[in-house]
C-alpha cells in the first residue's frame, strides 16, 4: 500500500470507522486504491488456499466427514483392539505399546500412515496427540484395557475384554456439587499453567493443579477407590453423589514405574476425605527430571454447565478446604 501510494490513516484498530473519518472523508490518502488491491488480495487468498486445502486434504473446519471418506483406505470392522491396531498402521508399524492413565502411548516408525481422525470418528478416543515418533490416543479409563488387549494380539493372543471400572454411581450431572480438599502442600495452578496439552485443554475434564512441596498425598474426597494405575502415579475415585476424581501424582511419571511412590489404599477400598492415600518421594522424581506439578481432574463434571475457579490464596495446605468455586 506505501508502494502504491495508498498512506492510509488510523488510529486504533484499522476499522470501518477509522476508514472513514481517517480516509473517506480526506482527500490526502488515495483511500481507493485499497478496493482494488483488496479485490486482487482476496482472489489470490482464496484461490491458493482453496487449492491447498482440495489438493493435501487438509483438515479445515466442516471437512472432517469429506476426509473420514477419502483418507481413510483401511476396512474397519467391529473389534476394536484390531481397529486400533489397523488405525496405528499396522503391526508392522508399531514398535512399542504402553499407557498412561487416560492414554494409550505407541511408539511407531512411521506416523504419516497413522490414521489419526479415524480414532475420533470411529475409534471412541476423546483425542490423538503425535509428539515425534510417539502416538498419544486419550481413552480415558480404557486406556490401560486397551494397551492390554493390543499388546495381546501382538503377541498372537486373543484379547481379552477387559474393563477398568469399579461399579460406581457415575454421572454427567452429579446430585450434588463436588466438596473437595487440597490433596496436597504446594502451590494451586489453573489447569491452563499445566504443561500437558491433555490436562492443560482439559480434555479429560475441567480441575486444577498443585506444584507439591510435600511428600504426602491425602484423599480429596470421601469415596471409593475406584482405580489405580499400575505405576501407582494416578488414582481415581467417586464420592457418594457420583463425582468422579481423579488425582495424577506427576508430569509424565508413568515413565518411573513406581519407583519413588508408595500407596495406603487399594482399588475398592472406602477413604474418608483427609485420609492418607499416598506418599511419594518428590527428591527422586525431580532428580530424575519429572514434574511434581499435580492435577486433580473432575472426569465426569459436565463442562458445558459448570467451571473451575480458583478462590484461595496461591499456597494451599494438604486437606485445605474452599480451594475452588464450581
């Protein structure tokens, strides 16, 4: 536009109004000249980007379903655990298989063949991540069954179904609003701060975080325990009115297998809000170079209808109440 003469004026955000009272009503800024070069700008956007789009495929919104059809050329039949595998690129493609609480981790060699919006559509994943050569699908609960199951019939077993859930009274819409306790000493975090894209997105639910100074986990909730993963880094629980809660000890611990954290309860067992659920070591996590950031999720609260804020002061104190507002 200086090219060509054009030296509009502003004030401000460059809008309808600062368009007319800087330049329309002036006779100093050659205001028209952007009529044609904005025509001109306008075909070449969309001309380009129109051509891209058709030409790679690429997702842009309203097109997921137009993809699902051309993408998509492996057959995918009812089994999941085999539909998981087909959607990963194959057996041949994958190299190593694990899972976090809520996601299925592969390690693959090749992700260009990874079909990663048939685990949405199809596949029942909340999500898929692709970090390198790592395959992130967030499956929830599931996500320990599926690892089981696809690790079984890589190794030539029929998979088991399996199901990681005690029977508990779980609901989108609770019958009562969730009473919870700071589950820990440190300082309390909006999810947002977290530096996980699953938590900090809140893709398994709204909640918040704490950063422990202290070793001890307490329950946060009076409830059941209804899962812990193997590697003792998360542990999900249900109070009596259907709240789902699940408290991740850690950034990425899952890799420590255990090491460092010593549990006081078991899948089952009925805590009392305040009781003492954990105890970790937080020197040797952060020796070995993993966060002590802790988020504890609402996995069931219904988002569209309720949020998390903060309301207490930035350091909280292990079974401090009045933490958050819902």
């Amino acid at each position: 536009m200086n090219l060509l003469g054009a030296h509009l004026g502003l004030s401000f955000s460059g809008g309808l109004l600062d368009f007319l009272f800087f330049n329309l009503l002036t006779t100093r800024t050659n205001w028209w000249i952007l009529i044609p070069v904005g025509l001109a700008f306008f075909a070449i956007n969309y001309f380009m980007f129109r051509f891209a789009i058709v030409k790679f495929n690429l997702k842009t919104p309203g097109r997921s379903k137009d993809l699902i059809e051309t993408k998509s050329t492996v057959e995918y039949d009812g089994d999941q655990i085999s539909n998981i595998i087909k959607a990963l690129g194959g057996k041949n493609n994958i190299k190593n298989v694990n899972a976090c609480y809520s996601r299925l981790r592969v390690d693959v060699i090749d992700t260009s063949i990874v079909d990663k919006d048939i685990f949405a559509e199809q596949l029942e994943a909340s999500g898929i991540s692709v970090l390198g050569n790592n395959v992130q699908v967030i499956y929830g609960n599931q996500a320990v069954p599926i690892k089981e199951g696809v690790l079984a019939v890589l190794s030539g077993k029929e998979a088991e179904v399996l199901s990681s859930k005690v029977e508990a009274n779980i609901s989108k819409d609770p019958k009562k609003l969730i009473e919870i306790a700071a589950p820990a000493t440190g300082e309390i975090l909006e999810l947002e701060r977290v530096e996980d894209k699953v938590f900090s997105e809140k893709v398994m639910g709204d909640g918040f975080a704490i950063e422990l100074t202290e070793n001890t986990i307490y329950a946060p909730v009076s409830g059941k325990v209804i899962s812990v993963f193997p590697t003792k880094h998360a542990i999900g629980m249900v109070d009596d009115f259907g709240n789902e809660v699940l408290i991740h000890i850690g950034l990425d611990t899952v890799k420590l297998d255990g090491d460092g954290f010593r549990l006081h309860m078991a899948v089952g067992d009925y805590v009392e809000q305040g009781d003492l659920i954990a105890e970790i070591d937080i020197d040797l996590i952060k020796s070995k170079g993993y966060s002590v950031v802790t988020p504890i999720i609402f996995t069931n609260l219904d988002q569209a209808k309720y949020s998390v804020k903060i309301v207490s002061e930035k350091m909280v104190k292990s079974n401090q109440k009045k933490i958050i507002d819902l």
